[in-house]
C-alpha cells in the first residue's frame, strides 16, 4: 500500500508563491509518475502537473511558466512550486502517484489566492 501525505496549503495574496510538498511512503515502485491536479468549487479536477521517474515534466497551460513541479527520488518527495498566484488558482491541491495498475492519491490541501 502507497500513502501520500500533502502539506504547504494555505491562504495567499494574488502575485504570491507557494510551496506544495508531497511525501510518498509504502511499496513504491522506482517507476512511476507523480504529479498534482486541483479541484476548484464547482468545477471538475483538473491535471496541473505531472513528473516521471527519470524526470520528464508536463504542466497545464493555465500554469505554465508560473508553476514548477520536482521530485527527490531520494526522499520519495515531490513538490510544486506556485509563483505568480492567481484567484483562479484557488483549489484543492492533490498529489498523485501513478504506476502500472495503480493510482493513489493524497487527501488534498487547500489553497486560496486572496487579497
């Protein structure tokens, strides 16, 4: 069984940064893809990025060029790194890790972008 434990939610102002981190524990296979999508009220999951194993990344255009996503293989760690904040980044925030035959997800953390 695969666990992922989310932290780095919270409350920011428009234009601000954030970090997400994720930390992954249990039967992890070495290859495997790890990444975030986000849930806003009302509307459905999105994907926000993603990173495999050997460290190919690919983002949602609404975030690219704002948003960075990196793992530590080392730690079974990944993160998401949040510049330039809007209010339409407002969400929950899963982290996700993919391998063959299975999919596991964090429980979420909020993430609000307000002034």
């Amino acid at each position: 069984q695969v666990q992922l434990v989310e932290s780095g939610g919270g409350l920011v102002q428009p234009g601000g940064s954030l970090r997400l981190s994720c930390v992954a524990s249990g039967s992890i296979s070495s290859i495997n893809v790890m990444g975030w999508n986000r849930q806003a009220p009302g509307k459905q999951r999105e994907l926000v990025a993603t990173c495999t194993s050997s460290g190919t990344t690919n983002y949602a255009d609404s975030v690219k060029g704002r948003f960075t996503i990196s793992r530590d293989n080392a730690k079974n760690t990944f993160y998401l790194q949040m510049n330039s904040l809007k209010p339409e980044d407002t969400a929950v925030y899963y982290c996700g890790l993919f391998t063959t035959g299975s999919n596991y997800w964090g429980q979420g953390t909020q993430v609000t972008v307000s002034s």
